[in-house]
C-alpha cells in the first residue's frame, strides 16, 4: 500500500481508472444474470421475475417477458413459435424468430388464409345448392294433385268370372285326353287340399 502512495498522483490516477474499468463489466455480468431485462429467452425471464418480484409485481414484468420473446424453449432443444392465428407451432432457431423464419411463417399464413377462403365458397355453394334442392322438392310437392285412381276399362263381376271357368266335361271317354287331364289336376287339387287340412 505504501508503494501506491510514493507513486505520482497520475499514476495513481491511472491505476483507479483502471480499476474501475475491470468493475464494470464484473458489475454488468451480474446483473445479467439477475434481472429480467438481461435474460437469454422467455424461461429465463420469467424465473427471474418469479424469483425476485411479489405476485403484484410479476404481471407487468411477465407481459414484458412475452412482449420481449415470442418463442418458448422446447424440451429437446431449440424453440418454438406458436402462431395463434393459425393455431399452429413453428420451430425457430432462437427464442425470436429470424426475418427469413418470419417469412415462412407468413407464407404459411398465405395458405392457410386461401384454404380457408377456399372452404368458405365450398361451404356457401353447398349451402345454396341444398337451398336450391328444398326449393324444388317443395314446389314438386305443391303441384302434385290427388291421387291417380287405376280403374279397369271392363270391370268382371263374381257371377261372370265364375260363369267363365271351364267346367270338366261330364261323360268323357276313358281314353281321351281332355277327360284324362281333368282327372289329373282333380287329383292333384284333392292332394293339397287334404295335406293342407292335417297340417292345420
């Protein structure tokens, strides 16, 4: 100490500027690391904030942090950007997105807002073609009239249609066809009849 003393006032001079200088940037690096105007990304700011501020105090210190860093730190490494517009993430290369990363998000919002264009005049056009569908089902509906009636031209009573039926012939020949047939389907008519009533 007493050699500082026998220096020149100068050169005392030139050894506190000195000093001083190496002080500041040590004071600046601690700071950084305990004030949230210093940290690296969302996460830091806001475990700063937490860790040195009240619950009133927090809020307009978190609303800086979220204006300050739009990305948040993924659990693999990197970060991501949540675009809520489109209600989609965008991975980012640090805890902002560069200006060639803000243009691929905005060339994505291009097409997502065409797609939804697109979907929009999908969506009116169906909806004037079911419109346009009710409508002529409706008026399909009002000009139909009553009920068409089918009527027979020449309608055959009972005692006709019984009058008409064919009558076995009374006396026939054992050999002739038309006798033979007639005992045939007589027959067969007698068997379907008895086997219907012993099934009842």
């Amino acid at each position: 100490m007493r050699h500082l003393w026998e220096m020149g006032v100068s050169n005392r001079l030139w050894v506190g500027l000195a000093g001083a200088l190496l002080a500041l940037p040590l004071a600046w690096l601690a700071l950084r690391d305990s004030s949230p105007e210093f940290a690296r990304d969302f996460e830091e700011c806001v475990e700063l904030v937490q860790a040195r501020m009240t619950d009133e105090e927090t809020r307009p210190l978190m609303t800086s942090c979220n204006a300050r860093f739009a990305g948040r730190r993924k659990a693999g490494g990197g970060y991501s950007y949540y675009d809520f517009m489109m209600d989609r993430n965008f991975d980012i290369a640090g805890p902002n997105p560069t200006a060639e990363e803000r243009k691929q998000i905005d060339r994505a919002y291009i097409v997502y807002l065409d797609a939804q264009r697109q979907e929009a005049v999908s969506a009116e056009l169906a909806r004037r073609q079911n419109e346009r569908l009710w409508a002529e089902m409706e008026r399909s509906r009002q000009s139909v009239g009553p009920p068409m009636v089918l009527t027979p031209t020449n309608p055959i009573s009972v005692a006709a249609a019984k009058r008409d039926k064919p009558k076995p012939p009374q006396h026939c020949a054992d050999d002739s066809l038309s006798c033979s047939w007639s005992k045939i389907t007589t027959a067969v008519k007698n068997a379907f009849a008895s086997s219907s009533k012993t099934k009842q």
